[in-house]
C-alpha cells in the first residue's frame, strides 16, 4: 500500500504527458485530430515517455561516435560492403540516408548524399548514435528491434519532436537462427517518402540474409603496412601492387566508407590529366589482387583489412599514445605524391607529433624523436621530462645539437 501514492503520481505524470505530445501526432497537411494512431506507436509512446524527453534534440552517443572498430568486426559488415554501391547509389539518387545498427539500436554505418547526411547529422542519426526506445524513444528502427519485423514511422508518429521532419522505413536483420543482428533503415525528409521505400528496405535485408547464410567465406585477411615503408599480405601471399594500387588501398582502408569514383580519381592524381581508362585499369587490378574485394561504383573494401596506420589513428582517439608510438613506423608512403595520400600523411605526422608532445612520459619524446632527429622541439621536450641524473639526457642532447646545427 506505501508504494500507491508513488503509482498514482508516475501514471499521472505519464497521463499529463500522454495528453500534451499525443495531439501533436498529425502529419503534414493532416487537419488536426484527424490522424490515427497505431496501436504499436500508441505502445511504444507508452513506454517510452517514462525514459525520454520527447523535447530532447539528438540521439545519445556510444563512445563519442567511435565504433568504427565494432562495425568491422560486426556479422553485418560483410553482407553491407558487398551491397555498398547499391545502398549509395540509393541514397544520393533517392534522397534517402541508409543506416546500419547493431542489435542494441547503436548506429555502426551510414551512407547518403551530403545534404542529407548533413541533417540527419542533425539529430546524430550517424555512426555512434542511439536508437533504441529508451534512447530516442518510438522510431522505426526501435519498433523494428522490439517486435522483429519491418516497421515504418512517419513524420509526428515520432515520439521525439526534432524528428518529425523524418520518415523512417527499416526491417531487422536476423541470422540463420532467427537471432536480431541489427536494422537496415532508409529515411529521408517526409516530403520524400515512397511507397516503394519498404519494399526496397526488404529487397536489401533478404539479401544481406542471403549472405550471412550461404555465400562462400569472405576473402582471408587482408593486412597493409604503409607507415615507413610499403608491404601489402592478403590471405597469407604478399601482394605484388603497382605503388599506385598501394596508394588505392591505403586510402581505402583509410576511409571505409569509401570514394566516389570522381573523388577518389582526385585524390590519386589531383589535377593531372588521367584518362579514365587508365584510372579504372588500376582499380581492377587491385580488386582482382583482392580476390574482387572492392565494390563497385562506390568504391570501398569489402573485406576486413588490418592497417598500421588505422591503428595508430584508433590509438590516438583513445589517447594511447604508447600503443600509437608503437605501431608508427614512419610517414605515410613516404614516397607518393598523390595529394590524398599526401593529406592523410600530414594529418597523420601531425596527430602524433601532438600526442608526444601532450605527454608527459620522457620515453615517448625519445622514441619519437629517433624517427624525427631533426625535430628540436621534440628533443628540447625530452629534455624538460627527462631527470638530472638520467643517462639518456646525453642522447637527446646529442640529437638536439644535430637539429640546432642544421637550422643555422
């Protein structure tokens, strides 16, 4: 009996809300208190209005946004790469973004044109967000991990106000067992929506079904050193790759999401002129060396690659410098010139150099500044960590001598 008082003010609290945000559930055009409402949207804003503010403005973040590390090693990245030209193509023709989740809600993957990533950026409808019902409330990619089956919510059915510029449609993806792996979704604005939006939705996850269960084995691993040196291993056998290929792969690794052919052509050979066929000639190539792990049109790998210099960068966003220092074995191709690799390569010098600098660990300065002896910063930084009476203060000396010699 103690805890009735306590239920009586929780179901009016929800019965208050109820009353406030259930109104507002007309789609555009729609003549107030006209719409119907679906039982399994009635349900859903049920549950959800005791864990979400239906005012909040974005999806929560898992790991600031970093799960590039749980998508690769994902059951559905595979499936997905192999259908990521298809799925771009779809959301820069259409309008639409694709999203991947995991079985908790957690978006692993993104695709779409620009302007659209950029809205649903938005509400972080991008890798990293949260959109489980008690995350983000009734949406069509929680109705469709609660119940297991495709679900679409439209415009104001959202239980979260900033969504109801959006139409959702998405089916949950299951493996030979029956077990959720996660949800396909497509969404655009509903000014957008297509009545062929859920069928395509489930043209996609019954391939992707098809895959998990009875395509041959994806090809073997693929492992790409590329920091101080050039060496490529797929399925045990070392690679023979034109430096061209090498500076393909390495940017692909580099950027899972993949290239554009136009962008990717850009960042090979800036404004040089290349003839088309010459460009594709280098792409099928490598995708043959891969054993046709590199998909077309939109161009990304397909297979799971280990990279020494995607290690690094996962090192230094989890503020690992020790473990960065470690796999860092040098400056990016070292001897390309094309300007995406270029820009990767600065980005990538200028990452750890920050860290060592940032850190207050004397044997960072004095790795780094073996592969940097002319970086007198770097020794003068030593030198301030390192302790009176310590030995190795005569080797940074020594290399800051060297350094200030060469400026003057």
């Amino acid at each position: 009996m103690s805890q009735r008082p306590d239920l009586r003010q929780r179901r009016a609290v929800l019965e208050h809300e109820w009353s406030r945000w259930v109104p507002r559930l007309t789609v555009p055009g729609a003549r107030p208190g006209t719409a119907a409402l679906r039982h399994e949207v009635t349900e859903s804003w049920a549950r959800s209005l005791g864990s979400v503010d239906p005012g909040r403005d974005s999806a929560p973040l898992t790991d600031d946004g970093r799960v590039h590390q749980r998508w690769t090693a994902s059951p559905l990245y595979g499936p997905v790469s192999a259908l990521a030209g298809e799925l771009h193509s779809i959301g820069e023709d259409a309008g639409f973004v694709t999203a991947v989740t995991d079985e908790s809600g957690t978006i692993l993957w993104t695709c779409g044109g620009p302007g659209m990533r950029r809205l649903a950026e938005r509400v972080n409808f991008a890798p990293g967000g949260r959109w489980d019902e008690q995350a983000m409330g009734t949406n069509a990619l929680s109705l469709a991990l609660r119940t297991g089956r495709p679900s679409s919510v439209f415009s104001a059915e959202h239980l979260v106000s900033a969504l109801h510029g959006w139409v959702c449609y998405c089916a949950p993806v299951h493996d030979r067992d029956g077990r959720v792996l996660g949800v396909l979704d497509l969404s655009t604005t509903w000014d957008r929506s297509h009545p062929l939006a859920m069928s395509t939705v489930r043209t996609l996850v019954a391939t992707i079904e098809a895959r998990l269960t009875t395509e041959a084995p994806r090809p073997g691993p693929l492992r790409l050193t590329c920091l101080g040196s050039e060496h490529a291993v797929h399925e045990g056998r070392s690679l023979r790759l034109r430096p061209r290929q090498l500076e393909i792969l390495t940017l692909l690794a580099l950027e899972p999401e993949g290239f554009t052919p136009e962008r990717l052509r850009a960042a090979l050979y800036g404004d040089r002129p290349v003839t088309s066929s010459t460009f594709k000639a280098e792409i099928s190539h490598l995708r043959r060396a891969l054993g046709g792990a590199i998909s077309p049109r939109h161009y990304a790998l397909t297979a799971p690659v280990s990279c020494d210099a995607a290690d690094v960068l996962r090192a230094l966003e989890q503020g690992d410098t020790h473990t960065a220092l470690r796999r860092y074995g040098g400056p990016l191709l070292p001897r390309s010139e094309a300007p995406g690799i270029e820009e990767w390569r600065t980005r990538l010098d200028v990452a750890v150099r920050q860290a060592v600098l940032a850190s207050t660990r004397p044997e960072h300065a004095l790795r780094y500044g073996e592969r940097a002896p002319y970086d007198a910063e770097i020794h003068e930084h030593a030198l301030r960590l390192l302790g009176p009476d310590d030995t190795r203060r005569a080797i940074v000396a020594g290399r800051l001598t060297t350094a200030l010699r060469d400026w003057d």
